[in-house]
C-alpha cells in the first residue's frame, strides 16, 4: 500500500497535478489497494488533520499580512526602513530586507511579504538603476523571512504535526531569522557598492523622526504581537486575532486607506489564501494516518539509523534531502507529511525537536526561492515583469547566503535554544 501512494504521488507530480490534490488522490490509491479500510476513514481523518486549534491562526495571519497591505502599513514600513538604512549606497536595497524583517513579524506569510513589500520596493529599486533581476531575486529571497521570523505558518503547522510547543518555536525562530536577515543585508550592501549600484538611494528619503512618527502605529503592531506572545499576555493563536483587530482599526479608523470595497477584496484574497492552505493540510493529514498505519515511520528510522551512524551526518543528510524536496513540494505540505516521519528519528540522533523544527522550516523555506516551484520567484516576476530564467543567475548567490546560514543554524544549536532556554527553562 505504501510503495502504491508514493509512487502514483510522484506520478500525479510529474503529470503537474496540483500539490494538493496528488496526495489526495495517491491516498486514495493506497486505500483501494491496501487492507480493507473503509472508506469513511477518509472522511474521519479529513476532519481530525483540520481539528486542531492552533490552526485557527493561519487564517487570521493571513488576514492580517493582506490588511496590512491594504491599510498602507507596509507602505509606512518601508519608509521607516529606509529612513534607517536608505542613506548609504545600496540602502534601498538593505531596506528591501529590513522591511521584510519587520513585516514578516506579523504577517507569517512569504508570499504576503512579497507581494506587499515587492510592490513598493520593486519598482524603487529600478528607478534607481538596480537591475530588475537582481531586485526581484532580492525580494523572493528576503520575503523568505515572513516564515523565519516569528510568528510563522509553517512553525504552527509542525507544532501541530509534532506536538511541539508553538510557542517555543517562536522564539527559536527569533535569532536564526535575525542571522539570516544580517547576511543578506550585508551581501546586498556589498554588491551595491562592487557594481556602482544605488548612489542615489538617498533621494527622497525622509529623516528618521519624521518618518518614525508616521509609522509608530505600524511598527507598534510586531511589538504588540511579538510582546504579547512572549510576555504570556496571550497565545500565538490569540495573537493572530489581535493582529487582525489591529491592523483592522488602524487601516480603516487612523489611516483610512481601507474602504468597505478594498475590504471585500482583501477578505476574498485571505479566504482563497487559507483554502488552498488547508486543503493541503487535510490531505496530508489521511496520507500521514496512512502511512504511519502501514508503520513506515518505523521502518524509515531503522533505515536512517543504519544510513547514518551519528548526529553531524544525520543533519547532513536531512538537510541535503529537504533542500531537494522543498525544490518540488510545497512547504506547508512537506512540513505536514515530513515532519511527523522525520523527528522520532531526530530526537534519537540527540536533536532538540525545536531546534529540528527551525532547521525544517528555514530549509523548506529555500523552496520557496529554488525553481522551478519556487512560490516566490513567480510573485517576484509578476511584479518586476521579468520571466523565471532571467531570475537564475542573480539569485545563486542569495541561495548560498541562506545556505551557509542554514549551515551555522543546523550545527550550531544555541542559536535556536539559548534564547528559547532563557525564557522558557
């Protein structure tokens, strides 16, 4: 039954089924050919793989990011950031990830952050002479972090596959995506200055009280969240809804940039956004129950425990796998169906189930920036207007930035821990 479901699921991959749907259809497959399972077991785990509460915050977080977007946060956002950073040569660029850094602290979202962020800074950047390309593939990979930084989609999806807390995840996530923001901040900063790149950056840029006073109300939102969550005011999932009411109130009420119509739209897009999220969760959940029915969680860390004799090769191995996988699946549905296989084996190998979930999520997240699936790079193109294959060469050098961070995450783990140990041990 299990040789059945993957191998049609890599058929219906091949033949471009949607991601969703293939798992979908694969776990049917295992069920006419397996044991007598009735077929109400589909139904049942439908229901069980979305009956979880802390998935009540993907939605909200959806919400939140396109609210934001529609309110004219963003926007005051990246004034603010290039107040800060735009002054040098190449800041406009530094503030592409700075901004990135600051929305991605509410929205959770990669995409969101791409679309909101890229919009605006995007076409800035051409104006100021950078190579559309390059600013695409610079706004694919800093929207990267709207999953890194806290608070994340895909770190509430492995809690609730791992039974992990979301919390703790949180803030593990908190150092590796201020590391990974840091580098690419220092690269962009660095090709800048090598290619003769943004010495007009500076031109219509505001000063920094000016543009602190215009944004206190945006930038009070990742504080209220983030401050919340940590300071044990309310969960992450109640902090999805705050971030909705807030970004709600300053949108329409202080900012008045959302009217009942953009507010109609912004729902729609949000509902779409979390439909497709939740259709890849259901049918990962009735592939998960399946295979691990047939015990091939087990049968796979025997495997991996005689493929790999300890931790340092173990990590190697995963991340060499995960980087492939993520290039092919998407993250919410690798992170759904992986995750459960991979951590009993993790934590055999001595790794921390948080520290395993931060290197899950920043891996996966590369997918989101390799072709030729990358969700990224296709939001990236349709806003700079340039096609997926000019992209390829400007991004290899962002994809080994978030490797070789990636490297010092994996094998250096009081990045994730130490703060997390601070403030939960």
């Amino acid at each position: 039954m299990s040789q059945l479901m993957i191998l049609s699921m890599l058929v219906f991959f091949g033949l471009t089924v949607p991601i969703s749907v293939s798992i979908g259809l694969s776990s049917l497959a295992g069920i006419a050919a397996g044991e007598n399972l009735p077929w109400l077991v589909v139904a049942q785990q439908l229901y069980a793989a979305l009956d979880k509460y802390p998935l009540v915050a993907i939605p909200f977080f959806i919400l939140a990011g396109n609210l934001m977007e529609a309110g004219g946060i963003s926007e005051r956002m990246v004034d603010f950031a290039k107040s800060v950073v735009g002054g040098v040569q190449g800041g406009l660029a530094v503030t592409c990830v700075l901004t990135c850094m600051i929305f991605a602290a509410v929205a959770g979202s990669s995409v969101a952050t791409t679309f909101a962020v890229g919009a605006i800074l995007i076409p800035a950047m051409v104006r100021h002479g950078y190579p559309a390309p390059f600013a695409a593939s610079l706004q694919a990979s800093a929207a990267e972090l709207g999953v890194i930084i806290p608070p994340s989609i895909p770190m509430i999806l492995y809690a609730v596959s791992t039974d992990t807390s979301t919390g703790e995840l949180f803030i593990g996530g908190v150092v590796p995506g201020i590391l990974i923001g840091v580098a690419l901040m220092g690269y962009v900063w660095f090709y800048a200055r090598r290619n003769g790149y943004g010495k007009q950056d500076g031109d219509g840029r505001l000063p920094l009280w000016p543009a602190c006073r215009r944004a206190w109300l945006a930038l009070l939102m990742p504080v209220i969240i983030l401050g919340g969550i940590y300071g044990g005011v309310f969960t992450p999932t109640e902090a999805s809804v705050v971030a909705v009411v807030y970004a709600l109130a300053v949108g329409m009420i202080i900012y008045r940039s959302i009217t009942f119509a953009t507010l109609s739209a912004t729902l729609g897009r949000s509902v779409v956004s979390t439909a497709a999220i939740m259709f890849i969760i259901a049918n990962a959940g009735v592939f998960s129950f399946l295979l691990n029915r047939a015990g091939i969680p087990g049968a796979l860390g025997a495997w991996l425990g005689t493929l790999f004799s300890d931790q340092f090769t173990f990590l190697l191995g995963v991340n060499a796998a995960l980087f492939l996988i993520g290039m092919f699946i998407e993250t919410s549905a690798a992170i759904v169906v992986l995750a459960p296989l991979l951590l009993p084996v993790a934590t055999a190998f001595g790794v921390d189930p948080v520290h395993f979930g931060i290197i899950m999520v920043v891996n996966l997240a590369l997918g989101m920036i390799t072709p030729p699936f990358g969700v990224n790079l296709f939001a990236a193109c349709s806003i700079a207007k340039v096609s997926l294959e000019q992209l390829v060469r400007p991004l290899l050098p962002f994809v080994g930035v978030v490797v070789a961070c990636l490297m010092l995450i994996t094998y250096v783990p009081d990045l994730t821990l130490a703060l997390r140990d601070l403030v939960y041990r």
